[in-house]
C-alpha cells in the first residue's frame, strides 16, 4: 500500500492525535520543514511511545527534537575520535609496510604481500588501490600526481592518504601476522596511557575485531545515520584488560556489540588525551542536553540504548593533558 504525501499540517494532526505535546505549534511547523519527518519522528520518538503507538503522558515535541539533536551531538564527537583512530593507524600500517617491503615500493600491488587466506579479499583491494591510483594520478593538484609523474611510483606512505576507513581496515585485515603484531605493539602504547596498569599483549585478532567496528560507527556518524538503537553487526573479540575494567561481559554478546563498547574500545588507537576529551564530552551532551531537556522518561532510557551504563554522565571527567 502506497503511502501518502502529508502537509506540514496533516503531520502535526497526526502527532497531537496520537498524544504528543506541541506547545508552540510555528516552532514545530518550521523544524519539520528544515527536518524531515520520517528522520525525525520514525527515528527518535520510540523512547517517547506506548503500546499502539500512543505517545505518553507528558512527552513533548520538544523532547523528540532534542533526542535528535543528541543524538548529532553525540555522532559529531565520536567521529571526531574516530578520525584520529585512523590517523594512527594509517601512520603505523604505512610505516611497518613499507618498512617490510623496502625493495619494492609498490609492493601493496602484490598478492604475495598479504595473507593468502583472504585471497578474494586481496583482488578487491588490489584492484581498489590501483583505482586510486588511476583516478588522482591525472591531476597536478595531488602528491599522488606528483610521484607518479617525477618518480614513476606511489610509496604506501603517500597512497595511504588517499584511502577511506574501510580499505584501511582491510589492508590490516589481510595483513600477515608479522605486520598485524607490528602495529598492535604500536597501539599498545596508546593503552597505557589510557591504563598504566596494562602491561600485556595486544592479540591482532582482537585489534582487528576492534577496527571493524569502529569502522562500522564511523560510517553511522559521518553519513549522520540514527545512533541510538545502533549496534555492531560482529560482537568484539572479548578482551579483558579493557572489557573488565568497563563491566563489559565475556558472555554477553550484544553488549559486545553496543556503541558503549565500541567507544570504551577507541582507548586503544588514540592517546589519552583525545581519549579523555571524548570521554568528557560526551559526558557534558548527556548532562546538558538530556538532563535538561528530557523529562517524561528516564534518561537512563536514552544511556541504555547506546548500550552505556546506568547513570554513566555521572562520573568524574577524565583529566585533559594538554597535547606535548
């Protein structure tokens, strides 16, 4: 059954027939107008609803859009952290690449350079690569360009910038061992300094477990999709340095699945200064923006669809170094 096109005004009908507040009725005429609709309401107002629908006693518009503009709030700070993860990560892949193939600069165009039990996986990403190649190669406004035309070839170092999160993650992933152990050592640094106490081995099948995911979360936040509700389609490889000093279950395989554990897992891929930021931050959205502005449900309710414990914005705030 086809659905039908609804006025500004038929949506509002809709929502005040099915018990939602609107106290200001232009205010909420110009936010579905500047929003959509569908984004909107089919996106944030379940917490806010009852059985059939209904929405209950005392929820207000206001509330539904706030929910949303958290929601962006919280996308925005996560993928911010997410960017620096990947900068690491890029850095240490291309250094320890490069530092295995020394006599061939373009070795990452090579299947015998990775490991053979992803050899789908190696055609696609060889062929990937050289369409990155191919595609900046023509124009003079790119290192690519520049390499290619002085040298007659690209270094991993410089094609490495040119990759997305996803190709990044994949090149790890059908790395040999060698190289994957190489750049957990590097992010084992980043764990002790988000926990001095930690002193053991960072397996490069959990690193690696860890990277899908947060690759996962980052498309959420940059193509703005809805993050509550959201979780992981592979559970994390349980790890218990960082998994028990978070409460996070061995058993529990949607917690490992959850933006909270994806989140707690970003400690091992940026320093402890941008760690602590996102941290506090998203600390500061819960209680600024839910505690002020969420009122006819518990905010408990929001926390614990992020998979975050009960009144988690509650705790201290991580302390910020500033940046050597």
């Amino acid at each position: 059954m086809q659905k039908e096109f609804k006025t500004i005004e038929e949506q509002i009908q809709i929502l005040k027939s099915r018990g939602l507040l609107i106290p200001n009725l232009d205010k909420a005429k110009k936010y579905l107008l500047s929003n959509n609709y569908y984004n909107i309401i089919n996106g944030y107002s379940k917490p806010f609803l009852e059985r059939h629908n209904v929405y209950l006693e005392n929820a207000t518009f206001d509330e539904v859009s706030h929910l949303y503009f958290f929601d962006k709030e919280c996308k925005q700070t996560l993928f911010q952290a997410i960017l620096d993860a990947e900068h690491h990560l890029k850095s240490s892949f291309a250094y320890h690449f490069a530092e295995m193939h020394q006599n061939n600069t373009e070795a990452y165009l090579d299947v015998n350079s990775y490991n053979h039990e992803y050899s789908l996986d190696i055609a696609y990403i060889i062929t990937k690569l050289k369409k990155v190649i191919d595609k900046n190669k023509r124009f003079n406004n790119n290192s690519i360009y520049h390499y290619y035309h002085n040298y007659g070839e690209i270094p991993i170092w410089v094609l490495i910038d040119f990759l997305d999160f996803g190709t990044l993650f994949n090149l790890i992933k059908i790395s040999p061992i060698q190289l994957q152990n190489k750049i957990a050592r590097d992010m084992t640094e980043f764990i002790q300094k988000n926990n001095p106490n930690f002193s053991e081995h960072f397996p490069p099948a959990v690193m690696v477990s860890f990277i899908k995911n947060i690759h996962e979360l980052r498309n959420i936040c940059a193509h703005n999709k809805r993050l509550i509700y959201f979780k992981c389609r592979s559970a994390e490889k349980y790890f218990a340095p960082i998994h028990d000093k978070y409460g996070i279950s061995r058993t529990d395989q949607r917690e490992l699945k959850s933006v909270y554990t994806t989140f707690v897992s970003l400690q091992c891929f940026i320093s402890d200064t941008e760690f602590s930021k996102l941290n506090n931050t998203l600390r500061q959205r819960m209680r600024k923006i839910l505690k002020n502005h969420i009122t006819s449900i518990n905010i408990n309710n929001i926390v614990e669809l992020l998979g975050f414990p009960n009144n988690w914005y509650e705790l201290s705030s991580l302390p910020q170094h500033a940046i050597d």
